[in-house]
C-alpha cells in the first residue's frame, strides 16, 4: 500500500523521464501527466523542474495545473518539489521580478550569495537541519546539484537541509506533507534513490 498513483506533473519543463525512472526503480508506479483531473486524483504528486521560474510559472498557468496543485497541498497529501520544482513553492524569485509563485511557503529565491562559480553544480554534502521523514539517515551525504538561485524562506523551521557553497545554500525545504529538495535525487546515487522510496512508501 501507498505506493500507487505518483503523479510526475508534465507542464513542458523538467527532467520527467529520470524523475519517473527512479520512482518506477524504488517501487513506486509513477503517471507522467499534464491532465488536470488525473494530478487532482493524484495520492501523491512530485514537482521535478529545470529551467527558469518564470518559464515555469508561465507554463504552469497555461497548462491550467496551478488550482490542482494547490488543492493537493491544501488537502494535506504528500507533495514533493525537486530543483526549481521546489523553487516555486515560494512566493517570487529575483529570476523573474514580478512573477508571483505558488506562495506555499513565504519568502523568496535569490541568487547564490557565493564567490564560486555559478550555476553551483555537481555533487554536495547535506547538513540536515530540521526533521524529515525523506532526509532520515542523509546527514553529511553528497547529493547532486544543478542552480543558481536558492530559497529563502522567512521562516527558517522549514529548512529541513542545507549545504555549504562559500555560503549557507538551502538544500531542502519541508512542512507536514510538503517537501522539496534543491538537489536532484534522482541523480543522486543511491542516496537519492533512498529519498524517493521513503516518499514512495510514505
């Protein structure tokens, strides 16, 4: 039980093919799907992300998933935000000025406060922060990274992780039934893959 009907949500953006390939691999029966009734029937619903919070929010709105999104968050059931999936949990990003986000969570995204490189992209330790039932067991394990914005959320008792890039970078975010993760775990070895089944088996 708990591991049917994981709905990858398909608006254009997103790498949904490894998304649902590693949610299939830890045993869960993921549907890659744009369709509003299917997301609104989701039991669980993972986010994934690549590209630009604007883009994102645009196709978002086109694809008319923004209202089932919400309601699935609202009605308390698992919900998991990978990249800028999670990215737009919050309310605006400097990427976009005056481009509003889901709002889940208040705060904003900014870019790396950091003097290395940006994107920060490649692999990175995890310094877990505040509980999560999918971080258990994560402290101190590398995990991969792919961005140049960050979250920053006004309550910080929603970092569940964080990691260090010349600068405190939020890694993970987390409260009740939502989650979201900076990093990619389905890039991230078998560290991630263990991530996406305690989601699965939630």
């Amino acid at each position: 039980m708990g591991n049917k009907n994981i709905v990858i949500v398909d608006y254009g953006m997103g790498n949904l093919h490894s998304v649902n390939k590693a949610v299939a691999l830890v045993g869960g029966n993921p549907v890659i799907t744009g369709d509003k009734a299917v997301i609104a029937g989701a039991e669980k619903l993972i986010l994934p992300g690549v590209g630009a919070f604007g883009d994102c929010m645009v196709n978002l709105k086109k694809a008319g998933v923004i209202p089932a999104i919400k309601a699935h968050i609202e009605a308390g059931k698992p919900f998991l935000g990978i990249c800028l999936g999670m990215q737009v949990l919050f309310e605006e990003s400097e990427e976009a000025p005056g481009v509003k986000g889901l709002g889940v969570f208040p705060g904003k995204v900014v870019l790396i406060p950091t003097s290395l490189k940006i994107p920060h992209m490649g692999w990175n330790r995890l310094q877990l922060k505040t509980y999560s039932p999918l971080l258990a067991g994560a402290e101190g394990q590398y995990v991969y990274f792919v961005h140049s914005y960050c979250c920053r959320p006004r309550d910080e008792k929603v970092i569940t992780a964080v990691c260090d890039y010349d600068a405190e970078v939020v890694a993970a975010v987390g409260e009740g039934n939502i989650s979201g993760f900076q990093f990619h775990p389905e890039k991230s070895s078998t560290v991630g893959l263990e991530m996406l089944k305690r989601f699965v088996e939630l």
